[in-house]
C-alpha cells in the first residue's frame, strides 16, 4: 500500500515537474518572438531616424539655392564652413564604424550627412564663401568623402583586384582616423574651454603623436612581441581601428552641442538665430536611433545617439526655454521634454522587459 502510493505521489512529481518545464519553453519561445519583433522594430526605427536627420540639412540646402539663383550669394557668408567640414569628418569616421560592424540603417544615415554636407560646402566654395580655400584643396577633400561613401557601399565593385582593394581601403581609414583623432582635440578645446590657439594645437600635436605611435605599432607589432610596454596606452594600443574612429566622431558630436549652450546662456541674444524646428528634428533623429543602438547593447552609438539628443537637442532646448525670451513657450517646452525622456525610459524598459522574457 505505502509502495504504491509513494510512486503515485513521484509520478504526479514528475507530471508536474514537465508541466513545469513545458510552461517554461512555451514562455521562453513567447520571450524570443516578442524580442524579435522588437529588434526589427529598432531596426525600422533607425531606418526612419533618416527623414528627420535629412529634413535638418535640406532646408538649409533650398535656402542657400534660392539665394544663389536671385543673386543674393552673399547671405551664403553668414554660414560657418569650418562647422560642416567638422561635422563631415564625424560622418565619415562613423560611416566607417558603422560599415565595419555591419549596421545598414546607422551607415546610411551617415552616408545622406557626407552627401548633403558635401553639396553645401560646394554651394559655399563656389560662391567665394569658403574663406582662402583653393580648388585642389577643395577637390581633395570632396574626393576623399565621396570614396569614403562609395567604399561603404561598392568596395567589391571598385576594385577587381582583392588587394588592391585592401591596401586602398586601409589607407584610406589610416589617414582618415589620423586626420579625426588629431583634429577633435583641437576643435573641442577651441570649442568648449576656448583655449588660445597654441594650446589647441599643443593638444593636437599630442593627439597627433599617440595616434602615430598607435599606427607604429599596428605595423610593427610591438604589443604583440612585448618589446615595448605602453603603460596606461596598452588598451588603447588593442581597440579595433574602426571602434577608435566610432569613439572619435561620437564625442565630437556629444560634446561639440555644448559649445552651443555655452555661447547662448553667455549671450542670450545668439538663440535667435536658432531654428526650434531643426533642433526637434535632430533630437527626434538621434532618439530614434538610440531605440537601436541601446538594442544592441553598442555603447559607441548608444553614447552618441543619447548625447546628440539629450545634450545637442534637449540641451539646447532648455537654453531656448531659459534664455531666449519667451521663443520656447512653458507648454512646449513641457511636452517635448516629457515626450523625449518619456521614449528614452520606455526604450530602456521594453528593452530590458523583452530581453527578460526571452531568458537573455
């Protein structure tokens, strides 16, 4: 009597223990399809950062057009050049970030910035407003961020020869991370701190010898054969080429918009000048695309989608609502702030929710 009830009482155990265990799978199965369907929407979210991103630029481009068809080429001066060549080498540095970890919706978002930054740069040089610029200079530099787009997209097509097409390719990444890693030192401490110009070229000559010796010892291998001991440089000596322009370009454009704030809380008379339309469309772009990159866990793009909508957006708005006499009324002000970090905690929450389910 007593053996059969106790392996009664052990198979009911063991029926429990499958009903248990099949509930589980079911749920884990449920977690995976609900995460999938949120990655693609991440994807579909970065895909549709692009129309915001592009409106910023194109009405800019429809502007200066019209002025240089009614002979009004002149209003082009009051357009800094020097900002949008800034900006096109941060393009460019992620469009190569972006191509090496295989990310379509982040590379082509990068790829529309060095097109139409390079259409407006071209409108400004050949109307006379791109200061002592001479037209190799000019031609270098467009033919340089046209490779860079056409590579991202065509390397295979470009060149038949396999090695050719590496040894073209590497350097042009080379030079473009040497001329990014040297110059956004400079660019950011003129910006932020407002240095003397000896001093920015001190910390670009600085920048300029650890990037040299970075190259150095890529060719040469020393970290690998321990000859030489870098020290505090050692794992700046290991990061992937294309992770060290990534990092480059995103805090150029994390930290560049507070160049922007500083100027307009000094002279609250400069935030006229300031578009609320471009600074919503940018911060909708980069809030968009941070749903993908907090996704996928890359901190590079997370880190600089975030600081190019909290900081180059919200950042600013909150100057505007500040400072700029009345230009941002309360109720505006209130709704775009809830709306933004409203999505940002949402975003980390689904994220975390859905990863949960599917047991990741």
């Amino acid at each position: 009597m007593t053996t059969s009830s106790s392996s009664s009482s052990s198979s009911s155990e063991n029926v429990k223990r499958g009903e248990t265990t099949q509930s589980l799978n079911v749920n884990a199965k449920r977690g995976k399809i609900l995460l999938e369907k949120w990655s693609q929407k991440t994807q579909s979210f970065a895909e549709l950062a692009t129309v915001p991103l592009l409106a910023v630029t194109l009405p800019q481009i429809l502007l200066n057009q019209q002025n240089i068809v009614q002979g009004n080429s002149h209003l082009l001066a009051g357009i800094s050049y020097e900002g949008y060549v800034c900006g096109c080498l941060g393009n460019l540095l992620l469009l190569s970030y972006f191509s090496a970890i295989d990310e379509p919706a982040g590379r082509n978002i990068q790829a529309i910035g060095v097109v139409n930054t390079v259409f407006l740069l071209s409108q400004l040089f050949f109307t006379g407003n791109c200061g002592d610029v001479n037209l190799a200079t000019y031609a270098a530099c467009v033919s340089v961020a046209l490779f860079g787009v056409f590579s991202a997209y065509f390397k295979k097509k470009m060149f038949s020869d396999p090695t050719a097409r590496e040894n073209a390719c590497a350097l042009y990444e080379r030079a473009l991370g040497v001329v990014g890693y040297t110059f956004v030192p400079y660019i950011l401490s003129h910006a932020l701190f407002k240095t003397s110009t000896e001093v920015s070229q001190m910390l670009a000559l600085g920048a300029f010898a650890i990037i040299s010796l970075r190259c150095a010892n890529d060719y040469f291998g020393w970290s690998e054969k321990k000859n030489v001991n870098f020290f505090a440089l050692e794992q700046f000596m290991k990061v992937k080429w294309q992770t060290l322009m990534g990092w480059t370009a995103t805090l150029l454009f994390s930290l560049l918009p507070i160049a922007q704030i500083s100027t307009s809380t000094t002279d609250p008379s400069n935030i006229a000048s300031l578009s609320l339309v471009a600074v919503v469309l940018g911060g909708a772009g980069n809030a968009l695309m941070f749903a993908r990159a907090w996704h996928i866990r890359d901190w590079c793009w997370s880190l600089g989608s975030f600081g190019g909508s909290a900081v180059g957006s919200w950042g600013v708005l909150l100057t505007m609502f500040n400072y700029g006499h009345k230009q941002v009324s309360w109720g505006v002000f209130a709704a775009l702030s809830a709306l933004y970090w409203g999505w940002v905690a949402f975003v980390m929450w689904y994220d975390d929710q859905c990863k949960k389910k599917a047991n990741i």
